[in-house]
C-alpha cells in the first residue's frame, strides 16, 4: 500500500491550471482523501475554465478511491469547468466515468442521514436500557446465591483447588501492590496534617488523623480499589476468553455447573483475602506514618505508640474490616458477571474488562459512602 493521498495544485494561467495527484486513493483512506478533495474544492478559483488531474504519481486506487474522484470530478463540471485526466489507465477512467453516473439509491440516502432523536425518547431508552442491565445483574445474583446453597448443602461440589489457587492469586501476589499503595498513603497523611497542624501548634495530632483515616477509610477504600483493578479485571479476562473458546459451552455438555466451577471460588476467595488485605494495608499505612512522624516531628516509637492507642478505640479497626467483605463480593460478582456476557471477540473482552473495573470501583465508592452515612447513624 502506498502512502497517504495527496493533492497539489499547480496553477498555469488565470483561466488553467493542473492537479497532481499522489499516494493511496483506497478505502482506507477514505476520510483524508475526502477531506483533501473538499478543500481542494474550495480552494480552487472560480475564473478556473479548465483543470487536468495527473494521474503519474498515484500508487494504487480502488472503487472507492475512484468514486470520490468521480465526484469531485463532478462538482468541476458543474462549475462549468472543463476536466482532463492525464496517465489514467483505460480501466481506472472507464470506472470513474461510470461512477460519475451512479446514483445512490434513495433509501439508502435516507439512511445515512443523521437521526434527529427526541431527548425524551433518549431518556427513556436509557432508563429501560439501564433497568435491564439491573435485572440481568439481579438474575445473575441469584444463580450466584443458588450455587451457594449448593455448595453448602454438598460440600463436595466446591472446588477447593481452585478456592486456595485463587487465595494465591488474589491475595499473595497482591501483597507488593498493597504494600506499596499503603506505605505511600501513610507517609502523605502525616506530611500533609504535620503541614496543617502544626500552625496550631497540635502536631501530636497527626497520629489520631493518620489511624482514623487508615483504619476506618482509606485502608479499606485502597485496598478495594487496587483489589478491583487487578483482580477483578483477571476475573472478567480469564472467563471472557473462555467464554470465546467454548469452554463454557463444553462445561455444560458435561453437566457441569459454570457457577460452581468459575464463579463461586473466585468470589469466595476474594471475601476472604480482602480483609487479610486491609489489615496488611492498615499495618503498612501505620508503619509508613510511624517513619515520617519520627522523621518529621520527633516523636519516639513509644510516643507514637501511646498516642496511637488513646487515639483508636476497637470500633475504629472493625468498622474498616467489616466493610471489607462486602467490597469483595460485589467486586468479584461484577467481575464474574462481565466475563460471562462477553460475546463477540477478544474486542469485547477488553470492552467487558474495562466496564467491570469502573463500576467495581464506582460500586465500591457507593457502598463505603452507605457504611459511613450508616454507621454515623449509629453513632459507631
């Protein structure tokens, strides 16, 4: 394939003048020859009586190519202008010549004209669209619920390998990314309230804004949000493209449940190595603002200890845990849900992957501001 199309005009007197036409004149691209050829026409003076289109330096041309050549030449024509095309095969000018001719059919015409749609009309379509997508979910949650119930009443319909190879996955491997995220927002908390407090002389205090923050929040919030960009990405990648391969289909020729095998160990591991998380990321928060509070203020890690133990109360460590189960299962259900709807292609995998982790996340943010309206009605 030759490189993009171009066109140059070369003016020869008021009345004449030439176009050299250069590069790819093909369907793939459509959109920069169309662009080139409209401007051109614009461009050209309106005294031009006559113009010819060299052909010598165009690398390839195809039917598309040649119709909108054809229409250009034929918006010339209708400036009364007259054209000659130089170096063009006989075949090429036989086709534009016939193009020239060749009208579109008025339905499809039609068609192509954008559609004018009522925003109430719009509306509605996205409230039914979103409604079933809320009923296709609900469905899924109680096939879901369903094998549940299955795996308890016959515990040997669970798969434990795959339960400990997803504890592994989940949770092992997860630990240097957690880490990482949680030594990170220590060290900012403390920076920032030492930066805040300290003009009130109540640096001290940087110790209960870092363990109420970790412990309660951003601990769990951190973790969840790391959790459903890796793994529940995973969850949506591995089944989509299983999905592609007609695994799932050969799973139910056998009489196997794709709930029991795909679903139920992903989510179940991911309700039990969150809360292993959260307290990983808590501890390594924790950590990481004990270094700068040290480094920052002074303070000693006995200090630190103290202030931290008048600071938190054991409601403070288990509002964070608690939530972190909850997190887990919608994490892993939204993400087993979008693989199973994958159709399509290895397209449709990334499209699925990329929808699972926004509303992972979004479904994240939504509950933990639940918990917290919740538990403030509590006063816990």
């Amino acid at each position: 394939m030759g490189h993009t199309p171009q066109v140059t005009y070369i003016s020869q007197s008021k009345t004449s003048g030439s176009l050299i036409l250069s590069g790819c004149f093909e369907v793939d691209e459509w959109f920069v020859l169309r662009e080139i050829l409209l401007k051109m026409l614009q461009d050209l003076p309106s005294s031009l009586k006559t113009i010819t289109l060299d052909f010598k330096t165009v690398t390839s041309m195809d039917t598309f190519g040649s119709w909108r050549l054809a229409s250009f030449i034929k918006s010339l024509e209708q400036r009364k202008t007259i054209v000659s095309l130089d170096s063009c095969s006989s075949d090429c000018l036989e086709i534009i010549q016939e193009l020239k001719e060749f009208k579109v059919p008025s339905h499809v015409s039609q068609a192509l004209k954008p559609v004018s749609v009522n925003p109430i009309t719009l509306l509605g379509s996205k409230v039914q669209k979103s409604w079933l997508q809320f009923v296709s979910l609900v469905t899924f949650l109680g096939r879901v619920l369903q094998s549940f119930w299955s795996c308890i009443w016959d515990p040997q319909k669970f798969r434990y390998k795959s339960f400990i190879k997803f504890l592994d996955y989940t949770g092992v491997r997860a630990l240097p990314i957690i880490g990482l995220v949680a030594l990170l927002i220590g060290v900012v908390l403390v920076y920032q309230g030492v930066s805040q407090l300290e003009k009130f002389g109540a640096e001290i205090f940087t110790v209960n804004l870092l363990a109420v923050s970790v412990l309660r929040e951003l601990g769990i919030l951190m973790t969840a949000i790391v959790v459903a960009g890796r793994s529940g990405s995973a969850f949506t990648a591995q089944i989509g493209f299983m999905k592609l391969n007609q695994e799932i289909d050969a799973m139910k020729v056998l009489g196997l449940d794709p709930y029991q095998l795909l679903v139920i160990p992903r989510i179940l591991a991911l309700m039990v190595v969150l809360p292993l998380l959260t307290v990983f990321c808590d501890l390594v928060a924790l950590a990481g603002g004990a270094y700068m509070s040290m480094e920052i203020i002074g303070l000693s890690l006995d200090q630190f200890l103290n202030q931290l133990q008048l600071a938190i109360t054991p409601a403070t460590f288990w509002v964070g845990i608690a939530k972190a189960p909850v997190f887990a299962f919608f994490i892993g259900l939204i993400g087993c849900y979008e693989g199973l709807r994958v159709n399509g292609g290895a397209e449709d995998v990334g499209r699925r992957t990329t929808k699972s982790v926004v509303k992972s996340i979004f479904m994240v943010i939504v509950l933990n501001a639940i918990f917290s309206v919740v538990f403030s009605i509590l006063k816990i």
